[in-house]
C-alpha cells in the first residue's frame, strides 16, 4: 500500500496511471462515492491491482513494532 497527497491538478485517472491501478480501486480503498479529491487530501493506493483492495488490511505500526 502507498499512501499519496493529492497536488493542485490531480485526477483519480492520473494518479491511477501514475501507480499502474485502477480509479475504482482508488475509490474503493478510500471510500470516495464520486470523483472528487481536495488538494491535500491522503490517499491509499494499492501496490498491486491485482488484489481486491475490499480483501487488504490496513496496519497502524504501534510503538515497539
């Protein structure tokens, strides 16, 4: 999983060419109902399209890990 801030003239069609994935995976991933990304906005994109990204787990790395 990649983490990416959305930059001024950004689309979800770009940034899914530019990480070779899909904007449905996008969407799905970070819930977005439509097309819509702010400046600034975090998103998640998956590492490989391959995988339903319903099925990836997200982990939050804990002092101590």
């Amino acid at each position: 999983m990649n983490n990416y801030i959305v930059q001024k003239g950004d689309t979800l069609y770009g940034i899914s060419k530019k990480f070779n994935t899909s904007v449905q995976s996008i969407k799905e991933l970070n819930n977005l109902k439509d097309n819509i990304i702010s400046v600034g906005q975090n998103l998640i994109i998956s590492n490989n399209n391959e995988v339903n990204p319903l099925e990836c787990i997200v982990y939050t790395v804990k002092k101590g890990d």
